[in-house]
C-alpha cells in the first residue's frame, strides 16, 4: 500500500504525526549568538488557530520574541527560526 499524502505543514498533520517545531534564536547581541531555543506549544496554536492553521516561517515567526534576549521575530531572514523535528 502506498504512503499517505498530504501537507506536513498544517497543524493537525503535525499533531496526528506526533511532530515537533523547534524555534531558534540566531541574534546577535554585543559579538555573540543568543542561541536560546525551545519548542512551539503546537496544542496553543491549535486552540487558537484550528488544525488547518498553516507552520510557515512566515505565518508563525512574525507572532515571536525571544524570551532569553528579546528579538523579535520577523517574516523573512529575521534571527528567529524553525526547524521540524521528526518523531522517533
């Protein structure tokens, strides 16, 4: 039988499939890379976004700031990123 197919981008996929978004600080403050990072309450987003909600770079990033050293995040190239973290 075939894989199923469809858009690992929507929030229920990513919760039916047991994914993970991780959120990363790359600004730099006075010479050094903040490097705060931690994972996106995808349960939050789902109660206030719906499960069709889209987690793009651009959707999501721009509604962040750092907690660590305050960046702000911005929809393209700004110091805030995600990356998807498989399930094991």
């Amino acid at each position: 039988m075939g894989k199923k197919s469809y858009r690992i981008n929507r929030l229920g996929n990513l919760l039916e499939d047991a994914y993970q978004v991780l959120i990363f600080c790359a600004a730099e403050r006075e010479g050094r890379t903040c490097g705060h990072s931690a994972y996106l309450d995808l349960e939050y987003l789902r109660r206030r976004f719906g499960l069709e909600f889209e987690i793009m770079h651009h959707t999501v990033v721009p509604m962040l700031r750092c907690s660590k050293c305050g960046a702000k995040g911005v929809p393209y190239r700004g110091p805030i990123r995600l990356q998807l973290r498989v399930p094991e």
